[in-house]
C-alpha cells in the first residue's frame, strides 16, 4: 500500500486549483473549437493568449490619512475586429488570470453577437464594502488616471462590471476627460444617462439572457409561462433576470441567493420585494415567508430554469450530475468548468453559454458607443427592438452551429465566435 506523501499531496493540490484556473478553462474549451474548425497552428496559438496587458500599481490617500496601495490590471485580448471592449472589476479576489479569461471570454461574446469589437477587460484588488464613498471615488479616479493613456473610444472602451457602478464611470469618464482636455464620452460606458449614457443599459445583460432562453424554450418546446425558476446570484444581472423572467416570460421565481445565503419559497417570491429586502438588509437571507437554501442546494433545485449569475467555476464535475434545470441560462462569466458542460450535455440539460446568454451588456455598451459617436439618443423602446433582433439572431447562429456538429452549445458558439475572430485576424495579414 502507497501512502500519499507531502510532495504528491502538494501536486494534487497544486493539479485542482490549475483544474479551477479560469484563463486555463477558456484556454481549454478554445482548443477544443480551433482543433474542430482545423484552424492552422500559428492561428490557433495567437488566439490563445492577450495581444497586450498592462499591471498597474497606484497609492491612495484613504480617509484615515494613510496611503494604500492598490494593484489592478487591463488585459486587451484581441483586437481583430474593432477596438477591445469590457468591464472593470472591482474585488478582493481579483487575478490577473481572471481577467485574461474574462477579456478573452469578452472577445468570443463581441463576435457570437457579431458587433465590431474585440474583447479587454480590467480589474482592481480591492474590496469596494469596506470602503467609503470617497475612498472609492479615489481609487476610481487613481487607477483610470493610471489607464487614461492606454484605452480611447477607437482603442479600447471599458464599462461597469463585478463591484463597480454607473458612478464609477462617471468618475474615470471625468478622470480621462481632464488627462486629455476635451470630451470623449465614448470613452466609457454603463454611465449616468446625464454624461451620455444609454436608455436600457441597466438590465440589458438580463434582458438579453431572457431573450435567449425565449428562444431556447422554442426550440425545446417548452412553455414557459408558470413554469419555475431560481437565481443563483443576486446582483444586477440576477435581479434584472428575476425580474424579467416573470414580466417577459410568466415564470414564477422560487428561490434566489447571494454571498450569504440563500431564500426559497415554492409558492414564489416577489423579485422586487426580495431586491429591496436586501438592499435594507445587505442580503437576501432571513426574508419574511422564506426558507433558507444554500448555494449549493440552489443549484440542484428542480426548476424549468437557472440562472447562475454570480462567479466563476460553480457548477463542476462534483455536482454536474444533480443539476436538474432543464435550461441553464448563464448570466455570470464562466460559471461552468468543461467537465461540467460533458456531463450536462450527456443528461439532457440545455445550457445557454455565458458568452452568448449574458452578450446583452456588451451589446447594449455598444448602442451606447454609437450613440456617444453621432450625439443622438434612442429612445429605451427601440434599444429593446434592437436587442432583442441581436440577441435572437445570436442565438440562432449558436443552435444551428449546435444541431449541424452535433456538439453541446458552449462548443457551438466558440465555432461561431472564433471562426470570425480568425477570419478577421487573416484579413489583416496578422497569420
């Protein structure tokens, strides 16, 4: 009998954390697509990595008097087919490994909806509940004084993501505007409607991932109206995607969590009730006429549809085979790790990849950016209109990539993603 000594054990440790790396996973499943597009090799390897990434350092002056020192990052994945486009993050488990997956990730979701961006991303260590209004404002302002040099409205275009807010683009969009001396509202997006921001920017991730389960239950024939749902994340996307689900689709909600905990009731819950429930209380949990849920169990819920809409690497090899959404409609990054998605695919659950279910925020960054460039404002009815024409033709172009290869949808909008990207990268003469 072998025993298990301190180095194997180290290795084994050292083997699941890599298995968990999400720059590794979106490395992996792009493999998997340039090996079954047959791309040539030089291709395939500049699609796997950042053209460019910049690591920033920057003290600031927090209220006490002291000086901090914040460390944050900008990956520009690639700029094939327009200039990069992605959020900023603001969170105290920030890695630069988690941002070159989300700007590569960033990348296949500009090209699955086919706008003409590529894909960057930004985050800063940091955590924004621990800071006052002013601190915050300060590190905003610090860290795009930082970047002010490096993204421009044709260059590289950032928005709100993960802790970060439309005030916080307010203020980087002013930090930028003062390093430069004029106005360049197209600098940002997610801002305040007064600074240039978009009608329909609020919800838009969630509205898109609604559209996209619409047409999913299509295709499934299923009806929807009635049927259950459960939220696993309660932020922006996960309310909005509550919200929505019962306004637009009918569907009742059952059970929603946050980083605390969880709440269920099978009868339902009132989305809006449950968001000012926690905006009283800093959480969703300990809600009247509710019972608690973990996470965990969240995921396992027999529901119509789920929703994981909080971070990365939740549903895994170690609880794939119990999740029992019919539909699994991601509006979170990279919530599934690819031995999760064979095990989906195998028992029948339909999974609406990140890239194209939560593409509704880009896109929506994008009427925003159009908007900037030629000063004129749509009104919120046609920003829906057009989206909801994006998103459906996406999502189209998603299944029957998925019906003609046979393959599960996650692999299906890589093809499509990458395949675009690479024709793109050809064109310029770049491989």
């Amino acid at each position: 009998m072998n025993a298990t000594g301190p180095v194997e054990a180290a290795e084994k440790q050292l083997a699941e954390l890599d298995k968990l790396n999400p720059f590794k996973i979106a490395q992996r499943q792009l493999d998997e697509a340039t090996a079954r597009l047959e791309l040539n090799p030089g291709t395939a390897d500049a699609l796997r990595w950042p053209m460019r990434e910049m690591h920033l350092s920057f003290p600031v002056k927090m209220d006490d008097g002291t000086f901090k020192v914040f460390h944050g990052y900008r990956v520009q994945y690639n700029d094939a087919r327009g200039p990069c486009k992605g959020g900023i993050r603001f969170h105290p488990d920030e890695t630069i490994d988690t941002v070159r997956a989300l700007a590569a990730w960033m990348t296949w979701k500009t090209a699955v909806v086919d706008i003409p961006l590529g894909g960057g991303k930004g985050g800063v260590i940091c955590n924004p509940k621990e800071m006052s209004e002013g601190e915050l404002e300060r590190v905003s302002r610090s860290f795009f004084g930082r970047l002010a040099h490096f993204v421009n409205p044709v260059r590289d275009v950032p928005a709100p993501d993960v802790y970060t807010t439309p005030q916080v683009m307010a203020w980087m969009l002013d930090e930028f505007e003062k390093a430069h001396g004029h106005k360049a509202p197209g600098v940002i997006t997610g801002k305040p409607l007064p600074l240039g921001g978009s009608k329909g920017r609020g919800d838009a991730t969630a509205r898109g991932g609604i559209y996209t389960v619409r047409e999913a239950a299509k295709v499934l024939g299923i009806e929807l109206k009635g049927k259950t749902c459960a939220v696993q994340g309660y932020g922006n996307a996960g309310y909005f995607g509550a919200k929505l689900a019962e306004e637009i689709l009918g569907r009742k909600v059952i059970a929603v969590s946050d980083s605390r905990g969880g709440i269920i009731n099978k009868d339902g819950l009132d989305p809006e009730a449950v968001f000012q429930h926690k905006r009283k209380t800093g959480s969703v949990i300990n809600m009247q006429n509710t019972a608690p849920v973990t996470n965990e169990e969240l995921l396992e819920l027999d529901v119509t549809v789920l929703f994981p809409s909080a971070l990365e690497n939740v549903i895994t090899d170690e609880n794939a085979a119990r999740i029992k959404g019919k539909i699994i409609a991601e509006l979170a990054n990279g919530p599934t790790t690819p031995e999760a998605d064979v095990i989906l695919y195998k028992n029948g659950n339909f999974v609406i990849p990140d890239f194209l279910c939560n593409a509704g925020g880009v896109t929506v960054s994008y009427f925003e950016q159009v908007q900037n460039a030629y000063n004129y404002y749509w009104e919120v009815e046609e920003v829906h209109e057009k989206l909801n024409t994006k998103m459906t033709s996406a999502f189209a172009g998603v299944y029957d990539m998925h019906k003609r290869h046979e393959v599960h949808m996650r692999l299906a909008a890589y093809l499509v993603a990458v395949q675009r990207v690479a024709e793109a990268m050809k064109l310029r003469g770049w491989v």
